[in-house]
C-alpha cells in the first residue's frame, strides 16, 4: 500500500471516519427516500457515498440535477474529504453545485442546525472514544447528550450524540438510517439512546451481519432503520452478508411478527437483560423459557460465581493482535501472548490450548504482541522494524 494511502487511512481512523461500502449507501437511501421531494441530510458525509446513492434515489424517481442539488445537503469536517464529496456530486449532478458544508456536525447542531428538519437523515457516524474527543466538538457533544436527559461517562463513544441529533432532525413522518456498531443492542452506557430511540421513532428495524463487512475493520455493524411513522415495531433481522440485502424499500411497513418478534421488552422481557436489544434475537417462547429458567431455583448467575470484566484493549488489533503467517514473518515467537479477539473464535464454554492451536493453523488473528520495554533493545530486526 502506498505510504500516501497510508497516512490517508490513518488520520480517517483517527477522526473515527470509515468509508460505506456503496452497496450499504444505496440499501440505506433507497429505504429512507420516499418521495420525490424529500430532503436528505448526510451529518457525516466523508467522500459522499450515501449522498450519491441519495442523488440516484430522487433521479430515479424524475427530479432533475438542478432539483436534486437543493434537496440534498452533507457535512463533513475534514476538508479534504469534502472536496472529493463535493466533485464527485458536482459530476453526478451535471455541473450543478450541491450543498456540502466543511464544519463539525455536533458543533453546528448546537448553533442552530436543531431548528432545521430533514425528511430523511441517513449516514455512517465517526466512531471515536470518549478520551479521544476533545475540543468544541466534544463540549458540544455532551451538551446535546445532556439536552436528551443523558449523564455523560467514559464510555460514551461519538456515534452517541450523533445518533441523537440526526433523529432530531427527522420531520414528524421522517426517516433515520444509520450504520452503527453492533454495541448500540447491548453496552449499558447505549441504554439511554435506545430509550430515546423507541421513544422518537415507531418503527425500527435493525439488520446484522453474520460476518464482517467493513474492510480493514473489526468492529461489528449494524444497520439502523427508524421510521417515525406507523405502529410501534422493533424488529431485528440477521444477514449473512451484503448479498442478502433485501431490495424491499419498505423494511418497516406493516409487518406480522412471527413467533413473539416485535417490542420484545414490553411483550415478555428477559429478567436479566435490562433492556437491551439483543433479546430480539430470540423468539417469544425463547425469552419465556430463559426467564423460567431464571428463576429456577438451582440456577445462579455468572457474577455470583465469578468476576465478569472487560478483556484487554489495545486500541490498534490490527497491528497488535496477529496471525500465525505475520507472527513468523516477524521473528515475534517470545513476544506473543494467545488472544481470543472475536467470541466467535469460541466454540464452547471452555477455551483449551487445543482450541488456540486449532484458531492459530486456521489462520485466525489469535496472538497478541506484547513487548516488554526493557526487552527492546534485544527484539529480533523484523520485529524493531515492525
């Protein structure tokens, strides 16, 4: 890879921005696009993928590039990303000049883009942790997390209060999609954001992957699609990969739940979920069933057996958590450590030498790097190079 491609990708990362794949763009604004006329707001548009996919979308349905340039609007921060949006759409759009803003979304937010509505609000947030956020951007972000009723932590991520302020800025019968870490169904410090979620939009359905689907990265996605519109629906649908996108632009129109699927937490909730929306990845006889079983006399929880904690965090696996082929290239053998990154590298309960072995000649990312600084000056040359 090119030392330029290099430095590019790193400083994305570093703002938390990671480009869509178009396939996801176009799935995305083809469902939140409705109407000829409606308007669309990217807050976070990078290169314009989804602004794109949003142009072909009202051009389809027979507006001109004069009329699609005043319907569409992104934001993006970095600037020189915003130049290629910008290019790109002014060529899509036959000349026409479309509206790309070079600001901070959260920013602008708080200085009076909150009194602005937009039929449809589609996009893929940054994603960067709470101790990386600094400056206007992050006192605006706790402001807008504040302004919903939500205490700020450590653990809140960036993709937080923008999730917040992009569904603020649906009209009435308007539409958010997002693509999201998978975490939004589960981590305690999101319970607020499904809380206000569910209670701004009446439809939601949120699709997963069975495998990854952004190059390069490790983080887990889904796809948020919540329509403020229509009766109460949260629905959850598991795709193998990006060729199962379905073509059906109207995810969340009337939809009969199958067996108990539906407001899973207000039909039959799981005791010991507290709310999160990974139940919806059972049917209702699976969650009356567990709820039984909790409360079963000769079962206990895990925490009162053992200490529950979260596992090492190196904030870079891609270079620190390696495969056997990149190991041996790197002399690294004295410096490695096993590591099990995905629980889906566990096959049961137990986690043996043998099931390591059997990750490691798979070739799984599976040994984490670890370098004892008073060892440095003694590493093998690939591995000082490394």
């Amino acid at each position: 890879m090119p030392t330029n491609v290099r430095v590019a990708n790193y400083h994305r990362k570093s703002r938390g921005a990671f480009f869509t794949p178009p396939v996801i763009a176009r799935h995305i604004a083809n469902w939140a696009i409705r109407s000829p006329t409606d308007r669309v707001l990217d807050p976070s548009c990078g290169d314009g993928v989804f602004l794109l996919e949003a142009a072909q979308r009202l051009a389809d349905m027979g507006r001109s590039p004069q009329q699609i340039a005043h319907q569409i609007q992104g934001i993006e921060l970095d600037p020189g990303d915003a130049a290629i949006c910008r290019a790109r759409l002014r060529h899509a759009l036959c000349g026409h000049e479309p509206r790309v803003v070079v600001c901070d979304f959260l920013s602008a937010f708080r200085n009076g883009l909150h009194e602005q509505r937009f039929t449809a609000v589609v996009g893929n947030p940054p994603y960067i942790r709470y101790q990386s956020f600094n400056g206007p951007s992050r006192e605006a972000a706790l402001e807008i997390v504040s302004g919903f009723g939500i205490r700020p932590n450590k653990l809140m991520n960036s993709w937080v209060p923008f999730v917040l302020a992009a569904g603020h800025l649906t009209e009435d019968d308007g539409r958010l999609g997002m693509v999201l870490p998978a975490e939004l169904l589960q981590v305690t410090y999101a319970a607020p954001v499904r809380q206000v979620l569910k209670r701004t939009f009446k439809r939601i359905v949120i699709e997963g992957f069975a495998s990854l689907v952004f190059p390069g990265v490790e983080e887990e996605t889904v796809i948020l699609l919540a329509s403020r519109s229509g009766g109460n629906l949260l629905r959850f649908v598991e795709l193998a990969g990006l060729d199962d996108l379905s073509d059906d632009t109207d995810l969340t129109a009337d939809y009969a739940p199958e067996s108990g699927e539906g407001w899973a937490d207000e039909e039959s909730p799981v005791r010991w979920a507290a709310g999160k929306w990974t139940e919806l990845l059972l049917t209702r006889r699976e969650r009356t069933l567990l709820n039984e079983c909790a409360s079963h006399p000769a079962v206990v929880r895990l925490g009162e057996l053992a200490e529950v904690d979260v596992g090492v965090v190196t904030g870079a696996n891609g270079f620190f958590i390696l495969d056997a082929s990149a190991a041996e290239s790197l002399n690294a053998q004295g410096y490695l450590l096993p590591a099990v990154p995905r629980t889906s590298h566990i096959r049961g309960v137990i986690y043996s030498q043998r099931d390591f072995e059997e990750n490691r000649r798979a070739g799984l990312r599976c040994q984490m790097l670890v370098i004892p600084s008073e060892r440095g000056a003694r590493l093998p040359d690939g591995l000082r190079k490394y």
